[in-house]
C-alpha cells in the first residue's frame, strides 16, 4: 500500500460522500479506492468510515484523522512546490469552472497567452452557469457573476462588471424602441427571462433612475439558465436582454444590439473567484486568480476584498 495515495484516496472519498465520485476524480476504479481504504483501516487499526447500502460518513476517528491528513498533504504539496522550483513556474492540474460567455469571449481566446506564461498548468475546465459543489465535484475554484451566496467559500473580488439594456433591430422593427422602463409592463413588448441556478425563477430587471429604482418582471417568450443562449435569443429579436459589457460590445459595434433605456443604470455585477477554505491555495491557482483580475481590467474595474 502506498500510504499518500491511500490518504488522498480517504481525504477525497469523505469530501465527495461516495467511493464511486471519489474514483472518477481520483482516475482509478472504484475496487482500488475501496482496497486503499480497507488497507489504511487495516495499518491504523480502527475504522475511518461508516458504510451502508445507503450511507457513507465518517466515524469520529475518521473526522480527526481527515483533518489531521488533509494538513499533511497541503504541507507536502508546499514541499514539492518549493524543492521542484514550482514557485517559480508553477505546474500540475487545474480544475475550474467558470460562466459559458465569460469562457467563450474572454478565457479560452486568452488561455495561449497564459499558457505561454505558465506552460505546465494544465486546466480542467467546467463552462456551465450551474451553481458547482466545489468539494463533491473536487473543482480547485469558480469564477461566478453576483453576490456569492454559500459563505462558507472564499471568494476574491475580481471586477464589477457594467450591465445594460439591449434590444435587436429585428425586435425594434417588429415592436418599435421602449423609451421608458415601465413600457416593458403590460405591453405587447418582452424580455428574455434568464432563470436564477439557485431558484428556478426569471431574475428581474433592476434599473436605477435619477429619483425611482424600477423592479420589471415582464413577460417573456422564452427563459433559459445559460449566458450564450441568452444572448443568441436576444439577438434573434425575441426580447429585451442586459448584458455585461464584455457580452455586448462587439455586437453594439456592428449594429446587433441597440443600447436602451441610457438614462437608466443597473448596478454592477461583481465577479468572484471563490473556493474552499479547507482547499491548498497552491501555486497554479494564486497565478490563475492574479492572471484573471489581470484579464478582466479591461472589461471592469476592480476592488482587492475577501469575502467569507
């Protein structure tokens, strides 16, 4: 028995709850996690988890020697990092997940520069706007848009992204331009609803004015939860969409989109990279968090603040 490969094997099946995750993030089969396990029970004599048809959990013995574990291999990882000059180019694999638009316009057209920078980094990258369980699912951090509701994570302030309202020529040519707000209520005119991850429900639009904030919730011909489609069918004129700068410019350039209601502000939307607090902040991720505040600059300004 390799006694760190039987650690990580017990450190990962008690964060992901299952031997059956727990193999899939580790690449071994399940058969081998549970040999790992049963030998490291075997070497230190008492039982580290509690197994039924049903269950997995973690007996008290199990619950002190994962802390005291998960210590030991951050610590072994800073050794390596040190003694293989890893601080000076940091290495090893990844895991992110990040917004589809922000991967599509703005990371991926920006990873052969990085790459380039940090050639033995390797990602692993998760494009989806699902809310990610990032100790199940063992992702090293997520970059989210908004407030960052689970406050058990921390999450760096990377950049407050400035939103808009806009609306396709083909949609204005069919219902003519809201000059107002309110004209989005009770009107032939529609939004495109974008579904909250955490709710199930159509977000709101929030618009600030000189003298009255205006909450709409207009009806809509279609709702999604991905940031690219969400675009597409604001630019196949199906309604009003607001977008992140970084979303709409280009197609505001070429006459796509039509700025509305300028008058008008939404609050910005900050961006965060969060992540576990029991995660090793290693080398490759502190490089990937100062390398997106990096990227975002000129898309958003940015504060340097924590949030727990």
């Amino acid at each position: 028995m390799d006694r760190f490969d039987a650690m990580r094997a017990f450190v990962r099946v008690v964060e992901a709850g299952s031997f059956t995750k727990a193999a899939q993030t580790l690449h071994m089969s399940r058969t081998t996690v549970t040999q790992l396990i049963q030998q490291l029970e075997a070497r230190l004599r008492v039982r580290l988890l509690h197994r039924t048809t049903r269950k997995l959990g973690v007996t008290a013995d199990g619950a002190a020697y994962y802390e005291r574990v998960t210590r030991l291999l951050a610590d072994m990882d800073d050794a390596e990092t040190s003694l293989s000059n890893a601080a000076i180019t940091p290495r090893g694999r990844l895991r992110v997940d990040v917004p589809s638009p922000l991967a599509r316009l703005v990371l991926v057209p920006a990873l052969p520069a990085f790459h380039a920078r940090y050639p033995d980094i390797q990602f692993e990258m998760g494009v989806s706007d699902r809310v990610v369980d990032l100790i199940s699912d063992n992702v090293d951090c997520v970059l989210r848009g908004g407030e960052i509701s689970d406050h058990s994570l921390i999450a760096r302030h990377v950049a407050d992204l400035q939103i808009g309202a806009y609306v396709a020529p083909s949609y204005v040519a069919r219902l003519g331009t809201p000059a107002h707000p309110r004209e989005l209520e009770n009107t032939d005119h529609r939004i495109v609803g974008f579904l909250s991850s955490r709710t199930g429900r159509v977000h709101p639009l929030t618009l600030h004015g000189e003298h009255e904030t205006i909450e709409i919730k207009s009806r809509y011909v279609l709702a999604v939860d991905d940031g690219n489609a969400y675009l597409e069918a604001g630019l196949a004129g199906l309604g009003v969409i607001a977008l992140p700068s970084y979303m709409a410019a280009a197609h505001q350039a070429c006459g796509a989109l039509i700025p509305l209601f300028e008058q008008w502000r939404f609050h910005p939307m900050p961006l965060y990279v969060a992540f576990p607090p029991n995660r090793h902040v290693s080398a490759k991720l502190r490089v990937f968090i100062d390398w997106i505040i990096e990227l975002m600059q000129p898309h958003a300004p940015h504060s340097h603040q924590d949030q727990r």
